[in-house]
C-alpha cells in the first residue's frame, strides 16, 4: 500500500497552500503517532500533516495537523 500511496502523493497538493505532500518519513511518523491514523501525507515545508486512514488520505482542512518543522 505505500508503493500507491507514495505514487498519489506525487499528484497531490495541500488544499490550503498548494504545495506538494509526501508520506510521512519514520521520523515524522513518530511525531504524528498520537494522532489515530494509519500513515500520513506531509506537507513540503514539514509545517502539517495529513492523516490516512484505511488507505484513503483526509485532505479536508479541517483534518490538517499543524506541526514544528524538524530540525
């Protein structure tokens, strides 16, 4: 599933600032693990997420979690 997932996120954007989302890394896979979802798209500027759960990514507004960027 994240052979797919990894190919949708190349087509997918941010729908509040337009920019490219990628699957989580393991490391911002642990920061977002208190959130209940099964994976996450994250956003180019590593500012916020958005989860995935059962395969299908939420990319409402209202599901964006806003993150620190890692440093």
């Amino acid at each position: 599933m994240a052979d797919i997932l990894t190919d949708l996120a190349a087509l997918l954007r941010c729908p509040v600032t337009g920019q490219q989302l990628h699957l989580a890394t393991p490391e911002e896979f642990r920061v977002l693990a208190s959130h209940d979802a099964d994976g996450f798209l994250v956003r180019d500027d590593g500012a916020a997420a958005y989860p995935v759960v059962n395969g299908i990514p939420s990319l409402l507004p209202e599901s964006l979690i806003p993150l620190q960027p890692l440093t």
